[in-house]
C-alpha cells in the first residue's frame, strides 16, 4: 500500500489561490525570449491559467531533433513571472537540472515520463530535492505499471516532497492507434482509488498527439473527477520546434476552456439520487446474473475438460474458438454491443476456460500416475 498519507491538499498549494480545475498552460518547449512572452501573455489575458509551462531540456526520443534552449531558457521564464504574475513549470531530468531551476525560482517542477520510468533516475531526482518545498508534478511511467507509477511518486514523498500530483499523459501504443498515446483511464482511476488525497493532472495534449482530440480526452478527464489539466500551447503551433501537431493557440485554449462543461462530483437533490439508486439496483442484479452465468459457462467448460481428456483430444481447438468470435461478435452487434467489447470480453473468458481446462487435465494426470 502506498504510504501518500500526508500530501498538502492541491486546493492549499498557492497562497493566492485558483479556481478548480488547476490549469497549466505553455508551449512544449521554450524557443526563443519572444515567442516565450508572446505566448504566456496571452495566455495570461485568459485569466484561468495558473502555471506556464515551457520544456527547456527536451527528452527527445532520437538524437538530433531539437533538444531544447537549455539554461538560457530559464531566464526568460524568470521574465515571464515577472511580467505576467503566472506561475512557471518546466521538466528536470538531473541533479544540475534541479539546482538551474531552484536559482533561477522556478515555481513548479515536473518530471517526464521517461524519468519516472527509471526508478535509477528518482531515486537520483529524489535524492537533490530533498528541502525542496515547491510543487512537484510526476508524469506516468511511459509503460503502464501502476506499481512503478506508484514506487515514483513514493520515492519523492519520502524525500520529504508533499505538494505532490500526478500528470496523467498516457503510455506508449504497441499498435497504431489514433491517439497518440493510450489513456488506459483505468491505471488513474485505480491510482485514485489507491492514494485518495494524491490531485491527478491530465495532459491531454500528449495522449492526443493532435488538436483536433483535445478537447474530448480533456472533458472526459474532468468527467473523471481528475484534479487539473496540461494544455500545451504556443502562440503559432504551426512553426513550433517540437509537438507541432498537438499545440494549441491562446485563442484555441480559451475556447477550449470556455466550452469544457464542469460537471459535480455528486449532488444532495433528493431526486437524483433515488433515480440513481434505483438504475444502481438494476447494475447490482444484472452483475450478479451475469457471475451466476459465467460460474455455469465455467462448469461446462470443466467438463468439457475432462470430456477431452477422456479422449486424449487437445484443449486449443481453433476453428471452435473462431467460430464462436464471429457468431458472438455479430449476435452482439443486433444487441448494441461494440466488436472491440465483445472480443475482448471473450478472450478474456477463453483465457480462464484455457486455465480452467488445464487444471482439470492436470489433475486427471496427477490422480492417474498416483494409482498407477
Ligand atoms: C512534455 O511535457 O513536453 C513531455 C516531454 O512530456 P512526456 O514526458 O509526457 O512525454
Ligand atoms: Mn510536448
């Protein structure tokens, strides 16, 4: 269990306050002085941004791609707080990293997803910022391990860090897929339910890989009860040095902004609540109808076992498998249900009746050489 207990509530983080959801906003990396001021000026104006955001050291996955401005950087962002009052983020990597940003005040930092996947490199971040009392944001592992997502976080707070959050911005796809990175929202919602107290940031602009994604991956992280959101942002994205595709405009932030509908956590009126617990009661029988089904589906599926045992016939019988794919995947098409639901949903029940038959086999193997 992870021992998170203490962490400053998100709401106390900023003497002067903020309205919720906490919004962090900036280009991908910082390129020049100007295009710095240009874009957190606007960004500004908006008045619902709190952090600016802005790469300074790059992790770029291959070599001569652009690597970031470096410390240089960091005295524009120092002109950037000053000018516009926002506060400033950027990603450290390293010890000397860290030491930068704490002379130059930067106010927040964050960690990439490719640190957090070392537990090497925490532990080294960890150790210099120990005595560090500003925010810290730590993205997810690249790789969708909770237990390594978790040990990152835990190897900060126990260096003493308390303003902790999480920047939930998706892991890497295997396959093509139409986002950038797969949201897998049940790793947050399970880290939610692990560390109740830890604030959980989305950055849709990194699951998406592309504007036109943006919004739907944000408002649905809200929907998620997530605490905030990273919006990466440029004055021009179309001649940004890195993540061009995924940038927003200032005037497209605040569109954004403007039309992310803020839904409750829940409501007292009486009314909702007795509807919803009477579709609650319908969910509740319908879970038990459906675990009585799959213990009766598992029992056949026992017996199916010794039945091929019996008969020295194998468990895997692939043409039996594929026919019951298509016949489910089109019985559950007429009933509303998705091809992807319905497949993964079977596969899931082949895998244990595979387990299933195995134990039986095995068993009968056993018992068999014992007698003889
Ligand atoms: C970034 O925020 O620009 C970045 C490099 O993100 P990540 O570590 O999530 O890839
Ligand atoms: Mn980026």
């Amino acid at each position: 269990m992870p021992k998170l207990k203490n962490l400053s509530p998100l709401k106390k983080w900023f003497k002067d306050g903020f309205n919720e959801p906490l919004i962090i906003a900036g280009p991908c990396s910082a390129e020049s002085e100007p295009q710095l001021m240009l874009t957190a000026k606007k960004i500004a104006e908006l008045g619902k941004v709190k952090i600016f955001r802005s790469g300074i050291w790059k992790p770029r996955t291959r070599p001569g791609n652009f690597e970031g401005v470096g410390s240089e950087g960091l005295e524009w962002l120092s002109q950037v707080k000053k000018e516009t009052g926002l506060y400033t983020a950027i990603e450290v990597a390293n010890p000397e990293h860290v030491e930068l940003a704490i002379k130059y005040g930067i106010d927040v930092l964050w960690v990439g997803a490719r640190t957090t996947s070392n537990p090497f490199s925490v532990q080294k971040l960890a150790d210099c910022l120990k005595g560090f009392t500003g925010p810290l944001l730590v993205k997810n592992p690249i790789n969708p391990d909770i237990n390594l997502w978790i040990g990152a976080l835990e190897r900060f707070y126990k260096a003493g860090i308390n303003k902790i959050a999480t920047v939930h911005r998706g892991f890497y796809p295997f396959e093509a897929t139409t986002l950038r990175n797969i949201p897998k929202w049940e790793l947050p919602i399970e880290l939610k339910s692990q560390c109740r107290n830890l604030p959980i940031i989305c950055d849709p602009s990194h699951i998406s890989g592309n504007r036109e994604f943006i919004y739907e991956v944000a408002q649905k992280a809200l929907d998620l009860n997530m605490d905030g959101l990273m919006i990466e942002t440029h004055y021009h994205p179309t001649v940004a040095l890195s993540d061009m595709n995924q940038q927003l405009t200032p005037k497209e932030l605040e569109e954004l902004l403007e039309n992310l509908v803020l839904r409750r956590a829940s409501t007292r009126n009486s009314d909702f609540t007795t509807n919803l617990e009477t579709l609650r009661d319908q969910i509740d029988s319908i879970d038990q109808q459906m675990l009585e089904l799959l213990s009766q589906r598992m029992n056949v599926v026992e017996e199916i076992g010794r039945y091929k045992s019996e008969n020295e016939v194998k468990i895997l019988q692939l043409r039996r498998w594929e026919k019951i794919i298509s016949t489910r995947v089109k019985l559950g098409k007429t009933l509303g249900l998705s091809e992807d639901f319905v497949k993964k949903l079977l596969q899931l029940v082949h895998k244990e009746s595979i387990q299933k038959q195995t134990e039986v086999m095995n068993k009968i193997v056993l018992a068999e050489k014992k007698k003889s």
